[in-house]
C-alpha cells in the first residue's frame, strides 16, 4: 500500500464507537467514563503516540521547513497527550488501553512505513510526508466532529473542541509546505 495512505489509514481507522451507549458508564460511578469515551480517549492516544514518532523523524529526516513543522507535531501532540493522560487518571483510568480499531497487522504495517520514512531524507522525505499530513489530519478533524457529538464527558467534548484549531493548523501547515517556494526574478 503507498505510504500516503496507508500509514495512518490505521491510526484513523473507523472504532466501533457508533455502537455503545454514549450514556452509559462501566459501573455507575460518575467519576468513570463511558465506553465511548474510553474508546475516544484509546484513539486520540494512539494517534498523539503516531503523531509524535513522526514528528520525530520529520525533524531528523525532513527539509528545514518540515524539520519545524515536525517539532510543532511533537510539541502539540505531546501537549494535548498530557492534558489527556491526566483527564484519564482523573477518570479512573490508571492507563489508557490500546486503540481497539486498529488490528495487530495494521500495527505491523504502521511500522513497516514507518521504517521507510527513517530511510527518507530531504525532499524525497518531504514528498511522501506532506500529503500524508495533510490527508491524516483532514480524516482525524472529521473524526474528531464525529466524536464530539458522541462523547457523554462535558470536559472531553471541551478538549475535543479545543483540538480541533490545532488540527486545522497541522493540515494547513502541511499543504502550505508543499507549495512551490517561489523565486524572486530579476528585473530586467
């Protein structure tokens, strides 16, 4: 599968999240989240955990610009991770569980494009990162909507929205980095 698609065709992948009840909690304790939240939670872990590792490698394999935005990557992704790590815990969750959507296969090929992406550098790096960039964050703001209207948590729809401009900002960031630098001409 090409690289473009694939890598986070997993991460992004469709969770069974339509079919539980978003009203329901795993014991009646307020202070637990439903499992909807939970899966909500598991995925936007697994997609920060993605998210980092490739800004790490944009910042070591990628052109100055992509160098920087991977260090935005890095920064945002293991910001909000935090803020989600902590909510977790504030709901009884001593960890998060592993991202239920996504197969041991596809974890498997995750990191088999992952290992192509070490082996890039420059702009041939640039090309095969960019427009995965762009495409990924376009597919998590609309899941991201979707979830908003599914959570039962008042405080996870909150960082939900608030991801959301951030989101925004990764995709925008990535196609604006693939358009052609223009030169100044001389004058004649």
């Amino acid at each position: 599968m090409k690289i473009r698609s694939l890598l986070f065709a997993c991460a992004l992948a469709s969770s069974p999240l339509a079919v539980a009840d978003p009203s329901a909690t795993p014991s009646g304790d307020p202070a637990k989240l439903s499992e909807v939240d939970t899966q909500v939670i598991a995925h936007l872990h697994a997609v920060d955990q993605l998210e980092i590792a490739l800004g790490t490698i944009a910042e070591q394999n990628g052109t100055a610009g992509v160098k920087n935005f991977g260090q935005m990557l890095v920064t945002d992704h293991t910001a909000f991770d935090a803020k989600l790590v902590a909510f977790a815990k504030q709901h009884a969750m001593p960890t998060i569980p592993a991202d239920a959507s996504q197969s041991q296969a596809a974890k498997a090929e995750v990191d088999a494009e992952k290992g192509k992406l070490h082996a890039l550098h420059g702009a041939a790096f640039d090309h095969e990162f960019l427009p995965m960039m762009a495409k990924a964050h376009d597919q998590e703001l609309t899941k991201v909507d979707a979830n908003i209207a599914l959570v039962s948590d008042g405080a996870l729809k909150s960082m939900l929205l608030a991801l959301k401009p951030v989101l925004q900002e990764h995709a925008d960031e990535a196609r604006r980095l693939q358009l052609p630098v223009s030169t100044p001409t001389a004058e004649r």
